[in-house]
C-alpha cells in the first residue's frame, strides 16, 4: 500500500509538467487543468492498490485526467449559461469532447513549451514566474514552494493566484513566441531557470546557504528546456553552468564555514557532474551561437578541471571574462574579470583595474567588491588595507556563513 | 479580446512643432494600419490634466475638485483600444504607439476590456422594483 503511494506520488512528480501542460493546451484553463489532474491522482490512489500500478502508469493518469477534464467542463455546461467570463476555456475545450477522446489522449502533444512560455511571459513579474513555473513544471507542491523561498504559504498560493488570474484574464497566449519574439521570451525563461538555481546555492539570508532541491529542480527544468528545445546553445550552456556549479557544493561548506574555491576540498567535487557539465558545454560550443550562459560555463569548466588552485588557466578565465564583458558589461562582470587579471597579469596590475571600477561609487554597496579588493591587498602583503576592505564588506553580507568567512579573513590580516 | 492601450505621457513644456508632428504621423500610421486590419474600435486623445474636473460623492454628495483624481509623474494623454488575438498581439501595438503627446516620452498601460457583466437576474429585480414604484 505505502509502496503503491510512493510510485504514485514519484509518477506523479515525474509527469505531471507534461501532462498539466497538456491538459491547459486543452482547456485554456490553470485551474481545470490543476483540478482535473488532482482528480486522476487520487483516482489512482484508489484504484491502484487493488488492480496494481499499470505498465503506463503516465498514460493512465492523462487518460483519466482527460476524462475528468470533459467531466468538468460538461458539468459546468449544464450547470452555467455561458458567461463571458467562460467563453474563452470552454469554446476551446468543446472542440475536444468528440467521441474519440479517449484513444486520441495517448497521442497528445508535448506542450511543456507553450507552458513553459507562459509561465515565464513578462507580463508577469518574475516573482510569479518562478512560482509558477515551479508549481506547474516542477509539480511542486505551493507548501513546498512557499518553504523554500522561505515566504508564508498564504503569499505564495496568493501569488499563484494572481498570475493565473492575469493570465486566463489578460489572455496571455498559451504557446511557443514566434521567431522575431523568440530570443527575447527565451532570456526569460532561462533566466527563471538560473535564479531558481541560484536560490538554491546560494541563500540571500538566512542560515541555510545551500537548498538543493532547488538547485536541483532547476537543472531537471533546465534539461527539460534541452530536450524542448535542443539546438540552442544557450539552453545547453545554461544547463552545463548549473551542473558545474552544483559539483562543487559539498566542498562548499565545511562546518557551517564557507569554503573559497582556492581552498575547498577538491576530492569533494562531483566528477560525474563536471564530466556531465563539460559535454553540455561541448555540445553547445558545437552550435557555434555563444552567449552569456555558456561563457560563464566555460569558465567554471576551466575551475573544474584544475586539479590545485594553483592549476587554475587564470589566463584563459581572464580572457573568458572579457568576452562576458562584451555581452553582459556589468560592474560584477568587470569586478571578476579585474579578479582574474590579478592572479594572471599581475597582482598590481588587477589592483588598479578594481580600484578604477571603485571610482564611480555604484559599488559601494557590493560587499563581494570590497571582499575582491580585500583578498588582492592581502596577497599583496598590505594587512591594514586588506583588513579597512574586510571590515568594510563584513558590514555588507547579509549571509552568516559569508561573515563567518571575512571574519575569519579579518583575524588572519590582522594578528593581535 | 478588446485591450484598451492607455497612453500616459508627461507633460512637459517645451515640445518643438517638429517633435509633436512626429508624434501626429505616428498616431496616422498606427491607427491607419489598425483600420486597415479592422481592429480599430476608437482612438482619441484627452485635453491636458489642467482641464481636468475630479467629482468624488461623499455623504450623497458629489464635491467637486479641480484636477485630475491623482498627481502623477505620467499623465493620461489618450487612448486607443483595439480587438487582438491575445496580449502580445497588444504588446507588438503598444510598441507602435507614439507617447511624447505632452512634451516628453511616456508609457503605455493595457488593459483588457472584458466587457459589462451580464448579470440579468440583477437586472429583472430592478426591472421589477421599478414596476412595482
């Protein structure tokens, strides 16, 4: 019985992006989508224990979740003169209760796409996008959602509310952008993708630095995105970033303490992971459309295959960044490229290219400008230089185990 | 689905006849082409929000102020609304839509017009509390 409960729920986590994003396409509608599908859920809790678990338990659950569907939408027929307000899901979901339903749901389209799309149109702010997403593509549960942006679940099933509303009222269209769109609607979905990522490696406040199952999801997505759409190159950079990063996260942290890369643990890396990550990263380069996300892959492939820190091609991260610098010219960029210039070109020489991007004021606030700067004059040999830039990013992070970590820096500069 | 396209521009002194003939022929063509696609339901232009009259009923009394209802950065210059397929056929006609009217670049808000509810079981009480006296 508990067996039958877990196969179903895993079934269920597994298929219900695809599945949902067909029963939309379908319906017009989030909510009898969402409705239809719990329907078949528990449907199969009641009747699987007893018949056993079909061999196509996905095909089983669309089927059912179809029916229900035409159920509802016939109930609600019947039920309701056609308001306005329905018009829109039922003109679109009539054209689909003809006699064949049934043999028809086993060959319905992958609409993951289009829903992929509209979850993440602008017309949404991105707080909405990525709950969303996460709600209809990951099949996360709005509890489980809310836990991990740390938020109460009343903001969060609010959320999800309010852009389902925005989208059934504003008629945000369910499909894939037409080419002169596509670029565009494309950067936001990957940029969804990668914040949900990041939100899981590294928390903005708060304890936790790392909830991977975030990060997680967001590499399951961001693959989903490959096979959708597998010849853009910057899907597959986005997915090869996401898998590098994500190697190193169990050399991350040691004893609640951050870890810098030039010091952690590199037996801790996952090598299947990097392994994975470099031939997303080739299969991208291969399609000879670089961008931003496979740019920054590079550079963590260039980390990854350094066996010491002191291996580290920081010539070729120099060179990476400049090119980033080219599609992305961010102070952040900058700041890394100044970085990697230091412990390439020179130290001195890295020195005066921060110092100059300080100039303007803008990073005043940035606590890892500070922090670059502090590590420089440090390696420099210049201890109350170093130890004014620690003091002063310590009163930036906002993250305890990053305080832990310049504190400790601050103490090493400065012996008493 | 009807959009209303709402265009909010800053009235600002000191706009050239140059500029706002630029501004006059971009309105021509977007609203030409529309007509031409038969999507046009109404497009107009308000006087500026110097001439606008705020009536708010408090007590069962309607007060009477000077000025639009709000001070804002942008102001209400005009409107278009148009039949569209979906928000992005609206979004790609926003683009299109001069917003320098007043003097300075603006933006355009859409709204969907949803339409008046139908709501005829309302409308047969008042139907009968009118008989009825």
């Amino acid at each position: 019985m508990a067996d039958i409960q877990a196969a179903a729920e895993e079934l269920f986590r597994q298929e219900s992006g695809r599945i949902l994003a067909t029963l939309i396409g379908i319906s017009g509608s989030f909510d009898r989508a969402e409705e239809a599908l719990q329907e078949a859920f528990a449907a199969a809790l009641a009747s699987w224990p007893e018949s056993g678990v079909p061999e196509k338990g996905a095909a089983w659950i669309m089927t059912t979740a179809h029916r229900k569907l035409i159920d509802g939408v016939r109930r609600d027929n019947t039920r309701r003169d056609k308001q306005e307000s329905l018009r829109y899901e039922t003109e679109r979901a009539a054209s689909l209760t003809g006699p064949d339903e049934e043999e028809s749901a086993m060959h319905f389209p992958d609409d993951r796409l289009r829903l992929i799309f509209t979850c993440c149109h602008p017309a949404l702010n991105q707080e909405a996008q990525v709950a969303l997403t996460l709600r209809t593509l990951g099949g996360l549960s709005t509890p489980e959602i809310a836990r991990a942006f740390l938020l109460p679940e009343a903001t969060l099933a609010q959320r999800i509310v309010r852009a389902k509303r925005k989208i059934q009222e504003a008629h945000i269209p369910y499909e894939v952008p037409p080419p002169e769109r596509l670029r565009e609607r494309l950067a936001s979905v990957q940029a969804v993708i990668y914040l949900i990522f990041n939100e899981g490696y590294v928390a903005t406040s708060g304890e936790a630095l790392m909830r991977h199952d975030l990060s997680a999801e967001a590499i399951r997505l961001g693959r989903v995105l490959c096979e959708l759409m597998p010849e853009e190159g910057e899907n597959l950079g986005l997915v090869a970033l996401m898998l590098l990063h994500d190697s190193r996260r169990h050399a991350r942290v040691r004893d609640g303490a951050l870890v810098t890369m030039d010091e952690q643990d590199r037996a801790l890396w996952d090598q299947q992971a990097i392994a994975e990550g470099i031939r997303f990263l080739e299969s991208a380069l291969s399609l000879r459309a670089p961008g931003p996300y496979q740019l920054q892959a590079a550079i963590a492939a260039v980390h990854a295959q350094a066996k010491t820190p002191e291996d580290t091609d920081w010539v070729q991260i120099a060179a990476l960044y400049a090119r980033l610098l080219e599609w992305n010219p961010s102070r952040v960029v900058a700041l890394n490229h100044a970085v990697a210039v230091a412990l390439s070109a020179g130290l001195e020489q890295g020195l005066e290219l921060i110092d100059e991007l300080g100039r303007s004021g803008e990073l005043d606030q940035y606590y890892l400008y500070h922090a670059a700067r502090a590590d420089i004059l440090r390696r420099l040999v210049r201890p109350a230089e170093a130890a004014e830039a620690y003091r002063q990013a310590l009163r930036l992070a906002t993250n305890r185990i990053e305080q832990n970590f310049l504190e400790r820096r601050l103490r090493e500069v400065m012996p008493l | 689905m009807r959009y209303m396209l709402l265009i909010y521009s800053k009235e600002q002194a000191g706009a050239t006849r140059e500029m706002l003939d630029e501004v006059y022929r971009g309105h021509r063509a977007t609203m030409q082409e529309a007509g031409r696609k038969g999507i046009l339901q109404g497009a107009e232009p308000l006087a500026p929000t110097s001439t606008a009259t705020t009536v708010r009923v408090e007590n069962g009394k309607a007060v009477v102020t000077d000025g639009p209802f709000a001070e804002t950065k942008e102001q209400l210059a005009g409107y278009y609304i148009l039949e569209c397929q979906n928000l992005d056929e609206a979004i790609d006609w926003a683009g299109r839509i001069p917003t320098g009217c007043k003097g300075a670049e603006g933006c355009i808000e859409i709204r969907p017009l949803p339409g008046v509810p139908q709501r005829p079981e309302l409308d047969s009480v008042a139907a009968a509390r009118a008989r009825n006296g």
